[in-house]
C-alpha cells in the first residue's frame, strides 16, 4: 500500500513511483526532444539515483527544471537560432548538460541516502535545483534582452556573452528560482507537514538562494570561463555547489 511519506531510500512506495516517473521521463523527453538520446538516458540514471537515495518528491522538483528549462529554451527558438544563441538544434540538451546541472544534486540526494536525513537535506536539494533554474531562466529570457551589461564591470555587452546580465535576465532569474521555491513547498507539505513548517519562508529563500547562485555563475563565467579556464558545465556544476553551501550553512538557522 502507498503511503506518502519523507522516508527515501528503498521505501516500496518510493521504488515504485521512482521508476514510473523516470519511465514517463525517458518517453516523455524523447517524444518532446527535450533530451537527445544520451541526454535522455544520463537524465535517467541520475533520476533514478535522485529518487532512490532522496525521495521521489526530489525527482519531481528536478523534472520540474527540466520541463520549465525547456519551455524558457524553446521561448522565441527561432530568434535564439538567428543569433547563434540556441541550445542543439531545437532546444535539446545532451548528457553533459544533465550532468552539470544535476551531479549536484545527485550528490546530496546521496548523502540524505546515507544518513537517512531527508527532511533536513530536502531544502539544501531544492535550493540546489533554484540555482540551476535561475540560471537557465536568465540565459534563455535574458538572452533576447539587448539590455546587458557585463557583471563584473557595468559596462555594456553583447548579449549571450557569459557574465552578462540584463533587466529581463534578473526577473527571469528571480521566477525560476521561485518555481522551484514553489513547488517544493508544495511537495513537502503534501509528504510531510514537518518538512516545510513555514511555506512563504522556504520559498522566499529558495528565490533568493537561487538568484545568488546565478549571479556566482555570472561571475564564473567572467572571471574564468571567459578566460578558457573553465568550460560551461564547470561553471554550472560550481555555482549550484555554492547554492547548496550557502543553504547548508544558511537554512539551519531557520525553521521549516
């Protein structure tokens, strides 16, 4: 029998909704193109690793970025593709996309495996996920805005350019983040009334973890990516690590 609880690992009704919705993850995004075909089974395996060690609830905040990632990427696709700044040829993403993006919170998914502590590593997961939302919200909106300054200088830039940011890319930002703000509250009231004591609180500081960490990965980029020191997914996989530490250390402070 289901019983909808904040007990991950390999709790029979956490199995049993892990592997139907990576199963309708893997139709899904290859009838969509939203990933190509080892996107889609890289989204997979770290969807079954999310679900299995964390909880199932975690898989749907992640398949949430991605499906909101997606429409944001297909937003205006034809104008991104005449100025050389779409993703694949329709919006999809491969495998490394998945990985830079998601082998963050892969890895606190384990952890919560590990020490069998869901409800407390639940928000540093979700705030993880908030900065990779905030950041493919800013990149795909703000992308079009002809507004952009360069972040480390003030100065104007092209657009597209990394560490660029413009007005429509900050506001893009702050509703990614508070996407996943959102939905995250919801799913931890519905499994746990003790997961998200104070809902407002958690999705206010998802919002403002998940911007931070989108101006890290502008930072990143201008300083280092730039520079050819660091590729992308790099910059990604640091500024969703920083998201995290900030919450770890951040949110315990504050009741849920």
């Amino acid at each position: 029998m289901l019983s909808f609880e904040m007990t991950g690992g390999l709790d029979q009704t956490n199995l049993i909704l892990a592997f139907i919705l990576v199963l309708i993850l893997m139709v899904v995004s290859r009838v969509r193109h939203i990933l190509n075909e080892t996107g889609t089974w890289a989204a997979a395996a770290l969807g079954l690793g999310v679900a299995i060690a964390g909880h199932w609830t975690w898989l749907l905040i992640l398949l949430s970025f991605l499906t909101s990632g997606f429409a944001v990427t297909r937003w205006r696709i034809d104008d991104k593709r005449a100025k050389g700044l779409h993703e694949g040829q329709d919006g999809e993403r491969g495998w490394t996309n998945v990985a830079s993006n998601g082998g963050v919170p892969l890895a606190i998914a384990l952890y919560a495996g590990w020490s069998g502590e869901w409800q407390t590593t639940m928000p540093i997961f979700a705030a993880a996920v908030a900065v990779a939302s905030a950041d493919t919200f800013a990149s795909e909106i703000g992308s079009l805005d002809e507004r952009v300054r360069m972040i480390t200088t003030f100065k104007p830039c092209e657009p597209g350019i990394n560490g660029g940011f413009s007005p429509n890319g900050q506001m893009a930002a702050l509703a990614g983040a508070a996407l996943i703000g959102v939905i995250g509250a919801g799913l931890g009231l519905l499994v746990d009334a003790e997961a998200v004591v104070h809902p407002l609180r958690f999705i206010l500081s998802m919002t403002a973890i998940g911007f931070i960490g989108c101006q890290i990965d502008s930072l990143l980029g201008a300083w280092f990516e730039n520079r050819g020191l660091i590729g992308k997914g790099t910059v990604n996989a640091l500024a969703i690590t920083c998201g995290a530490l900030l919450a770890a250390f951040a949110l315990p402070a504050l009741p849920f």
